[in-house]
C-alpha cells in the first residue's frame, strides 16, 4: 500500500512538472498568432480611421454654483432619437464626416457635414474642423472598438466637460 502512494506521487510530480515546462517554453516562444498579432498591430489613426463610429453615451461634468466637488451627468437618453443614430467617420486622408443616419430631425437637412480633422503627433488631442467650427477634443481611449473623446468648455468653477463614447 506503501509503495502505491509512493508511486501515485511520483506520478502527480511528474505531471506537474510537465505542464510547467509547457507554460515555460510558450513564454520562451510566443505562439505563431501572437507573432501575428504583434505585426498587425495597428496605429492610432488606423484605429481611429477603421470605420464608422457610432455615439454610445455622453457624459456632462460640471460644478454646481456653490457646491465644492463636481457632478457628472449621462444625457444620452435625453438625446433624441434623431441625434443617437448619428454616425461620425474619420478617414485616412484627414476627412471628418458626420451623417445623419437613418432617421434625421429635419428632412431638409444634408444627410452629411464634412469637414476635416487632426490627430496630434502625441495623440492625446483630436482637432475637428467643420465651416465655422472647431473643436479640440482630449483623446481619452482610441481602440478598435472604442472611442471616447472629452470636450472642456470654460475655465475653473465654470468649467462643463463633456465625454463622448463611440463604438462601432
């Protein structure tokens, strides 16, 4: 009986010891999808030129009169119906699009505002330029599927900042 116990450790050790090699030699070599997934790493502006986005919620921070710690506020569901179907494109050669999506406010608008855009060298600050309009946006998060992008208007207490989240 002994002997059986003695042989059942043994075993165990072994088998463990095995599945440590394995985890240490894919740590030693990385696997070939690794290796392609370093190489297709994409960079910021292909991130952010990669297709359409769409808003997926819009946060307000500000300061009431008074008060010492600011408040941030989701609006997105108080945001028509007409503005939430919006869907805003960043092309590669610097183009800003905005369409309106399949349901617009005002059916004599344009279905499209084009304008252009520029994604700093550090890119933490996102400049979109439309006629009579431009806005310096923070870069907060650039993946492939998200977007979120802050706005600051004001200064000090009056300060009102607004987040913008896109997915695809």
């Amino acid at each position: 009986m002994k002997k059986l116990t003695v042989y059942l450790s043994l075993a165990l050790t072994l088998a463990g010891l095995a599945s440590c090699e394995k985890e240490i030699d894919e740590v030693a070599q990385p696997s070939a999808q690794a290796a392609a997934d370093a190489k297709t790493q994409q960079t910021p502006l292909q991130l952010l030129s990669g297709g359409q986005w769409r808003l997926t919620d819009l946060k307000t921070t500000s300061k009431a009169a008074g008060s010492p710690d600011a408040v941030t506020v989701s609006i997105f569901g108080q945001l028509k119906p007409t503005m939430r179907d919006n869907l805003t494109q960043f092309t590669a050669d610097g183009r800003y699009i905005q369409d309106e999506g399949a349901t617009k406010l005002n059916p004599a608008m344009a279905q499209q505002k084009a304008g252009s855009y520029k994604l700093s060298d550090d890119n933490k600050t996102l400049t979109v330029t439309l006629p009579n309009l431009e806005r310096v946006y923070s870069v907060e998060e650039l993946t492939a599927t998200q977007l979120r992008l802050k706005l600051t208007e004001g200064t000090d207490d009056k300060a009102v900042s607004y987040e913008s989240t896109f997915a695809h």
